[in-house]
C-alpha cells in the first residue's frame, strides 16, 4: 500500500488598490492561532476537493467579501518551515483594482476578525512569511508598471494626469519629472482627453482621461517601455 502524502496547500491573496494618492494592499486581522490577532494578507488551506482557482477565489470571498475578481498566480512559497502546525505549501495569487466603487469589506467567516485597505508605505511585520510574499508581488507589479498598462486597473475609469503620475510614484517609490512624465504619456496617443474637468475641488480643476484600450492594443502588439 502506497503511503499517503501529509503536505497540504494554501492560498494566499496579494490584492493592490489605489485612493487617495496612496497604493494600498488588503489585509486581514487574524481571528485564530497561530498568530491570532496579527494583520496578514487574505489566505487559507485548500479544501481537499476543489482546485487551487477555486480555492483562490473561495478564501478571498470569505476572508473579504470580495468576489468575482480576476486573480493570476504569480508565485509558489515552500520553505519546510513556514507554518508552525506542519509543511505548508502556499499559492499566492495577486490583483490590482479600483477601490472606488468597491462593497464594503466584510468577512464571511470567524477566521478574519476584518478586513481592510492598508497603505503600502506604511506597511508593518505579518503573519506567517507574509511580508516575503508581499514584496515578491510588489516587485511584479514594479516590473510589469514598466511595460504593460496595469496603472489604468487601479485609476478611476476618469483621472487627472497628476493622479496618473501620482500612481506611477507610489509603485516605484520615486519622483518623476512633472513635464517628462505628462509628455511621455500624452505622445504614446492611447490617453483620450476629455471635455470635462474635476469637480468637487477647492483648487483648480484638472482635465480628465481616459486609457483607450482599443487603441492602445492597434498600437502596441507587445510590450512597451512605459517609463
């Protein structure tokens, strides 16, 4: 008789968002042992019959609420010691999206005592290797800022060009050159102007784009060097 396999999976959720000048990650307060009470990000086992994709999008509903969100794989974690009950091998899954128009994050479950939006500058130790795979995502998206247009997941469907480079800044911990960057950005022609400004603020109001989706993929058949 074969001997049977003791190594279990889990899933967790590195999920970017961006408001208010800030990027931020989502994260959760532990409700249970080991490291009850600490801030960790969205994860959980792997049920013993559902598939890791399942899995990904089951622990991210029940630990925030959120669904109905696309998550790619971005990494394997499986350092012998890295969970204190036994060998754990985890997934972990990354998303950037837009914070405005979000539901409130709620937990499902007695697992998470809540969940919340946390700035990544300002980010503290986690739970378990956690703050390790925070920064393998952070890299990636630092990587793919660089050539493929993901800062338009996480701008509002209209933005200003300062919220644009604002966004840019964060991710790559950096000032940008104000004219530079607003010149590259404008002369690639996938940023449509629009006849409409902001609202709602006590200083001067900026124009609003959009990112052209269609155009851009006419114009870019690959990758690009964004900055």
């Amino acid at each position: 008789m074969l001997p049977k396999f003791d190594s279990v999976f889990s899933i967790d959720c590195v999920i970017f968002g961006f408001e208010a000048g800030e990027l931020k990650i989502l994260l959760i307060e532990r409700n249970e042992e080991p490291y009850k009470d600490w801030l960790a990000l969205p994860g959980y086992i792997v049920e013993q019959d559902e598939s890791i994709d399942d899995a990904a999008e089951r622990i991210l509903y029940e630990l925030t609420g959120l669904r109905d969100m696309h998550m790619q794989q971005f990494h394997t974690f499986g350092e012998v010691n890295r969970h204190p009950q036994g060998r754990v091998i985890t997934v972990a899954y990354y998303a950037l999206i837009r914070i405005n128009g979000q539901k409130e994050l709620r937990p499902v479950t007695q697992y998470a005592k809540k969940a919340f939006w946390h700035p990544v500058s300002e980010l503290p130790k986690l739970a378990f290797d956690h703050s390790e795979i925070f920064k393998t995502g952070f890299n990636k998206i630092k990587r793919r800022l660089h050539y493929q247009p993901i800062a338009f997941e996480l701008l509002p469907e209209k933005f200003t060009l300062t919220q644009l480079q604002s966004l840019y800044e964060a991710v790559l911990d950096k000032k940008l050159d104000k004219r530079n960057f607003r010149k590259k950005m404008l002369s690639y022609g996938f940023l449509k102007e629009l006849d409409e400004k902001q609202k709602g603020v006590s200083y001067r109001a900026a124009k609003l784009y959009k990112f052209d989706k269609r155009k851009y993929g006419k114009i870019f058949q690959g990758e690009m060097n964004l900055v």
